[in-house]
C-alpha cells in the first residue's frame, strides 16, 4: 500500500499494558500518554499519539466519557474532522484509498485505533459506542491469534474452547458475553463471517460499505495473522471516516500497512512489514496470552516515614549466564528473537538500580521470580496485609548495578475486596524508593498505579524486548519496562534484565 510518511495514529487503550503494546505493534515513532489531555498536544507527523485511558475497571458511563474526552482533546488540537466520507446522497463514498494511511492528515485528521481487551473484559461496548460515534463504520476485529485467540462465527474461541466455557474469566465478578456482538452492546453491528474475510480486501471492503449503508458496523470473524492483514487492507480502502477497534492482533496487522515502506526501530527483527496477499496461507501462530488484571486502586498518598513496616529481603542465589537471543514465549516453544533495546537507549546500569515489580497473580509469574532470583537477583516478599494498610511498606533502595524483585506472597491468598488496597500499596511502596530505579512492572493495573504515584505521565516506547514486554523511557531518561501479568515464558524476567543490564555477565554482580 502507496503511503507518505507523516501518517499520524491516535490509538486509545482501556490499560497501560495493552496501550504499550500497542505503541510498539504500530510501529511508528511514538508517544504513550498516560492522561487524556495530553492528546490536546498536535501529534507530530508520522507519530502514534497511544494514550491509556485507564478505563478497564470504570463503569459504562464514566468508560464512554473518558473515550469521548480523548477524541475532544485531539480536535481541540486542530487536527481531526468530524470524519467526512459520505457523498452528496450520505452514502460512503467509494473508489478512495483510505487517506489517513495514504497521505497523512488529509481532512486535518489522524488514523484512528481503539484497542480492546481480546478476552472482552471490561466496558466494551460502552467504549466502542462511545468510539463509532464519528465515525462513518467502525471496523471491528477482536481475535489474537498469536494467544490463540481465535473468533468463530462471532463467538471468541480460547485454545478452541468459547470464551464462556473456559476459565479466562475466572477473575471477573460477571459471566462472560457469549458472543463479540453481545460484548458490544448497545452497537449495531453485523456480524462477517471468515468466508468473506477470505475473499480478499477488495469483497471485503464491498461488504464493509453494505453493512454501513445499514447504520450498522462489521464485526469480522479471523483466525490468522493473515485474515486481521486482509480485513485492515480493506479497511484501509474505504476512505478516511473509517475507524479500528480490535486486541493487538488488529494493531499489528494496522502496523504492518503503516510500516511496509520502511523498517522501523520498533520492529526491527521482529516483524516482517510486507503486507500479506489474501491468497497466502492462513496458518496459526502461538504467543503469550493477556493478563487478568485485579481492579484498579485508587492509589493514594504515602503517609509519613514514622512506623511504616518493613519488608521481608530473601538474600540473592549465585548469578548464572544472561538467556540466549531467542528462547520460547511460552510452553508451546514458540521463539520470537529479541529486540536489542540496549542498542537504540542508554540504559544507565552503572547509575540505577533495577526493581522488577511482579504484580500480577498470575500462575507463571512465581516461575519468572524464581527463574530471576536464581540470576542472582535480590527477591523481597511483602505480605498482602502490610501493603493493604494505611502504612507505606519500606522497600530496601536497589544499589547502583544491581537487580531486586518484588513479589506479593500469595500463598495464603489475598482477600476478596483487598485486591486494589494491595496494588495500591505496592505503588506507594515503590514510589517511596529513593535513588530513581529503572523498573519493570508487570500487570497493566500495577503498572499505572506505580507511574501515577510517581508522577509520571508520558512514556516513550524505544523497543520491545519480547513480545508485549515493551521498553520506554520516562522525560528525564528512566527506564521502564511494562509487560502484561501473562506474558512471556519461565525466562521472561532474565530476559528483560539481561537487556537492560547487557553489560552484566549474570543477573548481579
């Protein structure tokens, strides 16, 4: 596909994982923005402008809001039409390559993506009603492909099992929907079934205009990396008031259409950017799954130094060889090769230490601490009722060079209810620290809890170190690694330390 570099993305996330992921799937220059209004500042020609809305937990109405707040504080930046695609008759016109890819801000308005959780946690619907509202079609695909997350006649399959029969929710206080069209309501939508996907972009975008001629938005069924390729193709042919909203799959088939006449630090040996013609071979990948998140805290401040506790300190194993190159993301084998991050960012080894935070509660992160900890890695255990109380939890400061994670001790559990007060200490915690450590943080919902209590409100994503453990860095040069709670294999701690420590033979000296 013919396009101009000074393309411009705006792409909105309910979490800040799945928006760093995002930011590094598009592969684009780009800035991660952590507040709505920050969207306010005109998005520089060919950069992704992803903000976080930090809406995965917010009822409907406050989830909609906040959608519509992020759309106003882009137009308000001059930059954004109301999404003009209908002829003289108010029919899509047709015969047009869609001109945000094209040729940048034709009609003074960015490309437009929201990403939605592939298991449909969250306020989706009320999200992408919110999201459709300007827009002549929402095109909307959901599968993942790559976590084996699959739509089949508009039900998601996970690991072949309908997304209401298997244990993906088993976090959430609701049944999951039976269906993408029942998580979308109250969106009309119609549902596209893999057989027209497969007709190629050309049918497909016929089929598109059919199903907005009705007032209504597409819904497409995908099993492969090549269909999500085949429906952003067509997408991409039906002028500029189409908008995207689909898990990471979609972003990164949407970033092999940005990225296929150039390479781009962010998928440089990671991706191939040509587009895939639809007559390719449909066959399926396998990659880590997304997280189950806990709901997200409040986060309040820290209280006074006097009578905060202390945290228990496991004295750090003998260090061991960094991890090969590549190595597998999960159990399947399935081996992606590693970003060189240390290669395109300082990283400050010398100057910082580096905290892993482990917040999520998800089963193979205690293989990752343990794996990190055997590095030669410090390991620090709090208790979920220190960190659920009034008190901040003292944290030993990490020592220039040198590597500690912390965890939370799950082994008696954490209390229903207390999950949020838990997060929320852990970030008070963290934020207490002096000596500003580079961090890794892992659980999109403790990942923002930590950068709210710091402050920090803009990231720039520079790499991606395996897939969905995206590098940034902050405004004054600190390191920050996010990862949702279920990704990456057993190694997935070492490897990220080892990237932003390459100059260390082991994990610590």
């Amino acid at each position: 596909m013919c396009r101009r570099d000074d393309t411009t993305v705006v792409a909105l996330a309910d979490d800040l994982s799945g928006a760093a992921e995002v930011a590094a799937l598009l592969g684009l220059p780009a800035r991660l923005a952590l507040r709505p209004a920050d969207l306010g500042l005109s998005p520089a020609p060919g950069e992704a402008v992803v903000v976080d809305l930090d809406s995965r937990y917010l009822d409907e109405g406050a989830a909609a809001a906040a959608v519509r707040a992020a759309v106003r504080a882009v137009r308000a930046a001059g930059r954004v039409s109301s999404g003009a695609g209908r002829d003289a008759d108010g029919n899509l016109a047709e015969g047009r390559a869609f001109r945000a890819v094209n040729s940048g801000a034709v009609d003074g308005g960015p490309l437009w993506f929201k990403k939605c959780d592939s298991l449909l946690r969250g306020p989706v619907g009320a999200e992408a009603a919110a999201f459709a509202e300007d827009a002549e079609v929402l095109v909307i695909a959901t599968a993942l492909p790559a976590a084996r997350r699959v739509v089949r006649g508009g039900v998601v399959l996970v690991d072949g099992v309908p997304l209401h029969e298997s244990a993906a929710w088993r976090a959430e206080e609701r049944a999951a929907p039976r269906s993408v069209a029942g998580a979308l309501a109250p969106l009309p939508v119609t549902g596209v079934p893999l057989e027209t996907v497969r007709r190629g972009p050309i049918a497909l975008a016929g089929r598109f205009r059919e199903v907005a001629a009705d007032g209504r938005h597409p819904v497409c069924d995908a099993e492969t990396d090549t269909d999500l390729t085949v429906i952003a193709t067509a997408a991409a042919l039906l002028g500029p008031g189409v908008r995207l909203l689909g898990s990471g799959g979609l972003a990164a088939a949407l970033g092999r259409l940005l990225t296929s006449r150039r390479p781009t630090p962010l998928s440089a040996g990671t991706r191939s950017p040509a587009a895939v013609p639809p007559s390719a071979t449909h066959t399926p990948a396998t990659a880590p799954t997304e997280p189950a998140s806990p709901p997200s805290p409040a986060g309040p401040t820290a209280p006074p130094e006097a009578t905060r506790p202390t945290a228990t300190t496991h004295a750090p194993a003998a260090a061991t060889a960094g991890p090969d190159a590549t190595c597998p993301d999960t159990a399947s084998g399935a081996a992606r090769a590693v970003v060189p991050v240390h290669d395109t960012v300082p990283v400050g080894a010398g100057g910082r230490g580096l905290l892993v935070v482990a917040g999520s509660a998800e089963p193979v992160v205690g293989e990752q601490v343990g794996r990190l900890v055997a590095a030669g890695a410090r390991h620090v255990v709090l208790a979920p009722g220190q960190l659920a109380g009034t008190d901040t939890v003292v944290l030993p400061a990490p020592a220039p060079g040198t590597v500690t994670v912390v965890s939370v001790d799950g082994a008696g559990g954490v209390r229903a209810g207390a999950a949020r007060a838990v997060v929320a200490g852990l970030a008070r915690a963290v934020s207490a620290l002096p000596g500003r450590p580079d961090l890794v943080l892992t659980g999109g919902e403790t990942a923002r809890r930590v950068l709210d209590a710091l402050g920090v409100t803009t990231l720039r994503p520079v790499g991606e170190i395996h897939h969905g453990a995206v590098h940034c860095t902050t405004t004054d040069g600190r390191s920050v690694v996010t990862r949702p709670g279920s990704f990456g294999g057993p190694d997935s701690f070492v490897r990220i330390a080892a990237a932003l420590r390459p100059s260390q033979q082991g994990v610590t000296q």
